[in-house]
C-alpha cells in the first residue's frame, strides 16, 4: 500500500484501473486492487479465517480497557486495536483457540514476577495475589510505587469470553495486589472468582514524580495465575438458590461455659421440597478483636428446623461472616453457595464489616469499596515512618530514662535605628526570637542602611558580644541572652 | 551494651481536622500498626496530622475525588501527588503543642517530605518553604489518583 502525502491527483478517492485510492485516518492511500475471490473456502484459507475469528472473539471485550491503555503509546501510525491483533495472532493455536496466558499487551522491558500464590477468599469476595520480584530486579527497595494491572477472566461459555477489566490500573503494596470488594456484602456476588488472570506491574520512581509517566516505560512481563479457592470445594457452578439467606436467621444463647450461635430456618422461603434430602454445609470465620479464626465447616440436616454452633466464650464478642452451601443426601451440591455477615456480637454491639476487617488485619483496607458518597484513607505507619520509628528508638535506650528534649535558648534582639542583622545558626524561629540550641553559637552580621553606621550592641548581654571580623560578631547562647543594635545616620560632612 | 528500647505504636496518633482547625476525628490503629479512616466527604478538603506522643510528625492534606475509595498513603504516593502547601493559620494555632514538642525534639522531616519538597520546588521556584518554624508547617497533598497520571 502506498502513502500519498499530498494527493498526486488531489484528494483522490476511488479506483482507476487496479489502483483504489482511499482516505484512512486522514492519510491519503492508495493500493492494488484485489478482486473478490471466487473460492474463499480452501482448508487452509477456513482455518485461518477461523483463528482470525477466535482472536477477534477475545480482545473484542478488552479493546476499550486494557488494549487502549497498554497499546495506545506503542505505535503513532497504527490504531492499539491493530497492534492487538498483529501481536497476538501468533497466539491462536492452530485450532482455533487461545488462551490468556498468551495475550501480548505493551511492550514489557522488565522480567515477570515470580506468583507465590492466588488465593481467592469467597467469605470477603477477594482475589489475593503474592508475588516476590526475587534478586536483581529493578523495584526500588525503599519508596516504591507499584501500579498492578489485573485482567481477570471468568470461565468460558461456549465461544464467548468474559473478562473483569475493573482493575486497569491501580496502586497496590509492593509484594502483593487486592482486588477491591464492597461493604454492601451482596451475598450472591463473586464477581472477584476468576477462572484465570493475568497480573501486570508498572514500577515508577520519586525522582520521576512531577512528569507524566508512561505505562510502557517499566513495565513488567504479565504473569498468568490460576485462582485457589480458601475453601477446598468452593465455586460458583450453581446459579439456582434453593435456599436464600432470607429463609435464615440466627440468635447468640449463652450456654454453661461456652456461647452458641443459632441458625434457624424457615422451608416456607425456600425451594426445598423434600428437606430430609438436603442439608446446608456451613463454614464460619470469627472476626474478634484482633484475631480471625475458621470455625470448622458442619452439616445441618434440614429435618432440625435450628442448628447450633458452639463458638466458645470469647468469639461471640466479635462478628462471624457465614458461607453456605446445600448438599443433597448424597453429598452432591444442587444449590449456589450464599454468605452473609452476623453483626452484631452476644451483648447487641453492632460491629460493622469494615472495621472488623480492619482491626483484626483480615485484609488490606485498601481494597475496601466505601458505600455511598463517601471515602476514605489507609496506611502503615511502619512504611511512612520507618525513619521516625529508627530515630526514636536511637534517641534513648531501654535502661535509659525517657529522652529530655534539648535545652534551647532564646535570643531576644532588638534594632534600634536605620540598620538590620542576619542571625545564623539558630534552630528555629518563632515570631521575634531565635531559638539555639545549649553550646550553639548565634552569628550575628550587621547590616546598616545607606548612609548610616552600626553604633554598638545594647542590653544585659550586650558585654558578651564578641567581634569575629569585620560586620561580624559572635554570641554564646549559653542562657537566654537580650541585645539590642544601635545604628545611627551618618553625621553629613560640612 | 545496652538495647535499644522500641518504639510504644499506641501513642501514634493519626488526627482528621477541617480546614477551619476543627477536631473532626481520630483514624483507627490496628495491632499491625496499619491506620484507617472512613466516611469523609469525596472531594472535601482534610488536614491528617500524624503524632507520636504529642510531638507532630508531619501533615497530610487529603482530598480524594472517588466516591467509594479508600487512598492508600505510603510514601510514594505522596511523592507523586506532588504537592506542598502550608497549614491554615487557625489549625496551626490548635497544633501549637505538638509544633513546638517537635521542634524541640528536633523531629528529621521524612524522606518523602523532603523528595516532594525537592520535587515541587524544582516546578514552583518561588514556593517559599523550607524550614520548620513555629508559624510555618509543610503540610503534603495525597488522595489524588496517581493512576490518571498513566499514559
């Protein structure tokens, strides 16, 4: 194909023998004609065009998200729709499929990470991946910022892809990535349950802050992980809900010796029919204080209308997140599994999700979703103040007494007349004094204005002011000192 | 040889005040030493004061644009946000104490204070700010998304 920068016939567009002239993205072009094929159907031209097909099937859904934002600055002349597909044909197997571990975005110039796990935790809705960059790789060691990108893609239906372009870029601790999950606690969402995904991280610098940075410029090779469910036989295989959590409700009882939560249900909200052939399979995670701890998963037979669960006497101060699912007799599920969140503890406190998640370091409030209009900050101390933690703790030690802050002095100084003085080597200023520190000298430079002259130094402390050289003078900051500089005009010479 | 004593993590103090110097509440702390702070107003404007023992550590001026976000503050979050600015005159005077505790202390600003301080001084030459004294606090911008920054 040929580029036409001005138009050899002006804005030519059309065909003239077996040249078509076009407009593209405003570039005038021109190129051979080809002529309808009469028999596209040979076995080599059907598998091609049944690769093409399968690769469009898949980056159609990525094409505004992650292709837009890792191809956009790769290639000025071409669209990152056309970069997509020219880098990721190869990718389509032979027959026909492809799979995410093989999708090529951006130009990655820094090895992959090494996946040390992908927990996906059903009781919050949340993917955890931990990653190690190993020996020699570039994350800064102190002060990093690292951007993940998460593409997670959900299982195949046939020969459509889904994917959870949510997480297209965002900051992340180093060594780890949380997906965000909402306080609502909507108990049918797993919207975080990847079948697969791929995690790409972007490494930036303090001394790059002030300019705009570019995604490419360090950028990670992806790498792909397959999502471990915290429950062994957890998935989201089962859309029907035989049992909603509305047909459930619990009550604390205090017990000789050990508090109990009970669940009670009620058929007539279900879609049990038969309730000698279901149970619910129930597993609890107890939120108390600053400890999480799994109660060990039961089966409640459906024929008890109530099902006790001993949760001892210290768990029933906290809040207890609940999963279920419902097995027939046979053990084999026939229903989704639900989950909801016990708020409130054995004396009535109501113990919100997120705090609880908080305080007893569940899981990183960063990946909190807020609900409403509203918003919020986290961090670690340990990581914004390591340097005050190391001062501290150099300023004084264990036998030692706590630390006196140092004696400070004050410099009182006064101008009297048409002059000025620069002090030098105080602490701190504050409004008209100077502050030194015991020992500290005050350097004293006197200034006076055209035609005047520095007179002498006045005040109570005015005798220990000593000349260092010319203009110059020195003061012991040894107590609180009051001085003041005289200056006069000039006498006018008759 | 003596050891060194640690640091006591339930005297940090992290304060969220108004612009006006109004109290408006304290963050949690949890037992690994990680802060949080919930149900602020997307887009309003909060000074963070972070304190140990009373003594002023540094300030934070939060502004977050996303509803339902929570801004994680780690170093280079506040290098990139890029902003330095000084604390209002009504909430420096209710920080009096804490100033001239730190002051006396000789409390070392942080690397990160000192990297955003080089990094917006290099693009606002005439920001005057340098030194802590009694009448004139840096306080950092953070909150902002760093990720619409990204290309």
């Amino acid at each position: 194909m040929a580029r036409l920068s001005n138009g050899f016939l002006g804005n030519a567009s059309g065909k003239i023998g077996n040249v078509v002239f076009a407009r593209w993205r405003n570039i005038f072009t021109a190129r051979q004609y080809q002529p309808d094929i009469e028999d596209a159907k040979t076995p080599a031209q059907l598998k091609q065009r049944s690769r093409m097909v399968a690769l469009l099937q898949f980056l159609k859904p990525l094409n505004k998200s992650f292709i837009k934002r890792f191809n956009a600055s790769l290639d000025k002349n071409s669209t990152p729709w056309a970069v997509a597909i020219k880098a990721n044909m190869k990718a389509v197997s032979p027959d026909a499929c492809m799979h995410l571990e093989d999708l090529s975005l951006g130009a990655p110039s820094v090895p992959a990470v090494k996946m040390l796990s992908a927990a996906y935790n059903p009781f919050i809705n949340q993917m955890l991946l931990t990653y190690t960059s190993g020996q020699n790789y570039p994350i800064p060691k102190s002060m990093p910022l690292v951007l993940a990108s998460v593409l997670g893609k959900y299982k195949s239906q046939g020969d459509s892809h889904a994917f959870d372009t949510r997480n297209l870029i965002t900051e992340q601790p180093a060594g780890s990535f949380f997906s965000p999950f909402s306080d609502g606690f909507k108990y049918d969402n797993y919207d975080n349950f990847w079948d697969v995904g791929l995690l790409w991280l972007s490494l930036f610098e303090a001394e790059k802050a002030a300019a705009p940075m570019n995604l490419n410029d360090s950028l990670a090779a992806p790498v792909s992980f397959i999502p471990e469910p915290l429950i062994e036989y957890f998935n989201n295989d089962y859309t029907e809900d035989l049992i909603p959590i509305e047909a459930i409700s619990w009550e604390f009882s205090d017990m000789p010796g050990e508090d109990v939560l009970v669940f009670t249900i009620d058929l007539e909200k279900t879609l049990i029919t038969d309730p000698e052939d279901a149970a619910i399979g129930m597993v609890l995670v107890s939120l108390n204080t600053e400890k999480v701890e799994y109660i060990k998963p039961d089966a409640w037979q459906l024929v008890d209308a109530s099902f006790t669960v001993t949760v001892g006497d210290t768990k029933a101060l906290g809040s207890f997140i609940v999963l279920y699912g419902v097995v027939n007799k046979d053990l084999e599920q026939i229903s989704r599994f639900n989950r909801f969140y016990v708020n409130k503890n054995i004396d009535g406190l109501e113990l919100p999700l997120f705090q609880q998640l908080f305080d007893t370091g569940y899981t990183h409030p960063l990946s909190f979703i807020l609900p409403g209009n509203t918003c919020g900050f986290c961090g670690s101390l340990d990581e914004l103040f390591y340097d005050f933690v190391s001062f501290w703790e150099r300023l004084y030690h264990k036998d030692d007494p706590p630390p006196e802050p140092p004696t400070v002095y004050k410099l009182s100084l006064t101008l009297v007349g048409p002059g000025d003085v620069i002090v030098e080597g105080c602490e701190y200023i504050d409004e008209s004094f100077y502050y030194f520190n015991d020992g500290e000298s005050a350097q004293l430079t006197i200034q006076p204005d055209d035609e005047a002259h520095f007179l002498k130094w006045q005040g109570p402390d005015a005798v220990d002011v000593t000349l260092k050289e010319t203009g110059v003078y020195y003061l012991l900051m040894s107590k609180d000192r009051d001085i003041t500089a005289a200056f006069e005009l000039d006498v006018p010479e008759v | 040889m003596s050891t060194q004593n640690k640091i006591d993590y339930s005297l940090f103090k992290c304060e969220v005040y108004n612009p006006d110097g109004s109290f408006l509440k304290d963050a949690r702390f949890n037992a690994y030493h990680y802060f949080y702070c919930e149900n602020l107003v997307p887009g309003s404007l909060y000074f963070l004061v972070f304190s140990y023992d009373d003594i002023l550590i540094e300030c934070m001026q939060f502004r977050c644009q996303q509803a339902g976000k929570v801004a994680y503050l780690y170093p280079l979050h506040v290098v990139f946000n890029n902003e330095v600015s000084n604390l209002p005159p009504r909430l420096l005077e209710a920080l009096r104490t804490k100033i001239e505790k730190r002051l006396k202390y000789d409390v070392p600003v942080m690397p990160w204070a000192k990297q955003t301080m080089l990094n917006y001084f290099a693009e606002n030459p005439n920001y005057m700010c340098n030194k802590y004294t009694v009448s004139k606090i840096s306080c950092y911008g953070v909150g902002g998304d760093i990720t619409s920054r990204v290309r």
